[in-house]
C-alpha cells in the first residue's frame, strides 16, 4: 500500500493539459531531429560523393515517392496486412454509437469501423485525416473489456485523429523509411562501384568514405530509434487527451491493467504496424529504447494520478 502511495504521489501534479502540451512539445522536437537526420545525410553524400545539387533532387525524389505511397497507400495496405475487415452498424451497435458520440464531441467525421478477429484485446487508427480515417478493434476488446474500458479505449484512439496523429506518423515513418531506402542504395552504389578519390581534387578520401559508410548505416538506427520515441510520446499524448474527453482516467488505466494481465501477442501485427496499436502488440525484447510504446506501468501510473 505504501509504494502504491509513493508511486502516486510522484504523479500528483499532473493534469490533462499539462501532459497534452508536454508530450506535443516533445513530439514536435523528435520530428525535427528526424528532419535534421535526413538533410545531414543528403549532405554526407553530396560531400562524400561531390554530386552537390544532384544529391538534394535524388533525397526529395525519395521523400515523395515514400510520402505518396504511405498518404494514398499507406492505410488500405496496414489494414490488409492485419487482417480487419468492416463491419456494419447492426453488428455492433453499442460501438458505433460510442465511437459517433466521442467524434461528434470532437467534432470530426467518424471513422469507418474495422474488426480484427483475434482474442487478443487491441485496436488502431490509420488515415491521412479526420475526414479519411479507419479505426480497427480486435475481438478481444470488445470481448475483454467492460463498456466503460472499452469507452475509454476508443477516446484514446479517437484522440488520435482529433490529433492528427496518423498524419505526424506518417510523416515520421516517411522520414525514417527514405533515410533507410537513401542510405541502402548509396552503400550499394559505393560497394559495387569501388570508388575512393575526391572528385573534386582528385585527393584520396578514404577517412571521409569511413565516416560517410558509418554515418550511411547509423542513419537508419537513428531514425527508428527517434520514430519508436515519437511514437511513445504520441501514445501518452493519447492518453491523456483520451483522459480529457471521458474525465474517467481511471477506466483507461483498468483497460491497460486488463491487457497487460492477458499479455496475448497479436498475431497479424507486424514491425511496421506495432507502433499504431493502443497497446504494445508484440514482445520486445529491448523493451526501453527500441519500444513502441511506453511501459504500460507509467502509463497506468500517470492515468490513476491524473486530476
């Protein structure tokens, strides 16, 4: 009881609007990291390889190519991948109505209602915005969790189109996937060509091709380090706007207390769709850095504290 108490009480200041400034503020910092990451790259190769401007158009031709598929493919692909289909209002009336209610309070279109048949309780939203959005709940939710968690779930999930969440991730995994297809094609490029002079003076470069192959395969690791840390800051942002909508943290904080006791993977959920999840749908065996999610304890931690 005592360290139930003390555990508490280093989360008594927190309020709704606090963490929600917070974690948007720290949001906005790690996706401008995720840009600086992709410009210093473009300029390693530019330096490294002497192509100058050329290196500019061929990092912008990445980024488009990555930014359109992920904007017009990017939801259809994810909700294929895992396996949802749609379901209709007389299915499941209660959650329709719940999630139209939590949209309406948001004053955003609600999103097209998806299930995932697996007895493991989860749920995401993907889409390029509130008007296009998608909101997928696993058989296990609906199943699992009382009608209050389950409310409390959905405002968690809602709060992320409100947000524009789906689209600040699709920027970060835009970002992450061209540094990673940049950098794959360079190396390959180098490696098959063998090049190793300066074509600028002719000078042998071999401590600048060092550092640019380092910088070239440290740059992806980078990069899903700062997108799993965008996600765990977007995941407590969530939280906490989900918090502000039911004014019931406690019943989110029982919905992750639920889960985490059933602790089921679930089993279409991939690297590239674990991050969408309300909560972490996979083991990990690094659990701190290379996380999805906040360990589900500060998360309940923060909720029960929250005024």
């Amino acid at each position: 009881m005592a360290d139930n108490m003390s555990d508490t009480a280093s989360f008594e200041k927190i309020s709704f609007f606090d963490e929600i400034a917070a974690n948007k503020g720290q949001s906005l910092v790690l996706l401008f990291c995720m840009f600086a990451l992709y410009l210093a790259l473009i300029w390693i190769i530019s330096e490294t390889f002497g192509i100058g401007i050329f290196a500019v158009i061929i990092g912008l031709i990445v980024l488009v190519f990555y930014a359109i598929i992920g904007y017009f493919m990017g939801s259809s692909i994810i909700l294929k991948m895992s396996g949802a289909k749609r379901v209709a209002r007389e299915e499941y009336p209660y959650l329709y109505l719940t999630v139209e209610g939590l949209c309406a309070a948001n004053a955003i279109k609600p999103p097209q209602i998806y299930m995932i048949e697996d007895p493991s309780p989860n749920a995401f939203v993907v889409g390029r915005n509130p008007n296009n959005s998608s909101l997928a709940v696993t058989r296990g939710l609906i199943e699992i969790l009382d009608k209050d968690e389950l409310t409390a779930v959905l405002a968690h999930e809602i709060s992320h189109i409100a947000n524009y969440d789906i689209r600040f991730m699709l920027f970060a995994v835009v970002f992450a996937g061209a540094i990673a297809m940049l950098s794959d094609a360079v190396l390959r490029g180098f490696l098959r060509s063998g090049s190793g002079r300066d074509r600028r003076g002719g000078m042998p470069v071999g401590p600048l091709i060092l550092i640019a192959i380092v910088f070239m395969i440290l740059a992806p690791i980078f990069a899903e380090l700062i997108r799993f840390a965008i996600s765990r800051k977007r995941e407590y942002l969530a939280d906490a706007n989900g918090a502000r909508m039911t004014r019931a943290p406690h019943n989110l904080a029982s919905a992750l207390e639920k889960i985490a006791k059933i602790n089921k993977p679930v089993a279409n959920a991939t690297d590239t769709t674990a991050p969408l999840y309300f909560s972490r749908p996979r083991p990990n065996r690094f659990y701190h850095i290379f996380s999805t999610h906040p360990p589900t304890e500060e998360r309940i931690k923060k909720l029960r504290a929250m005024a």
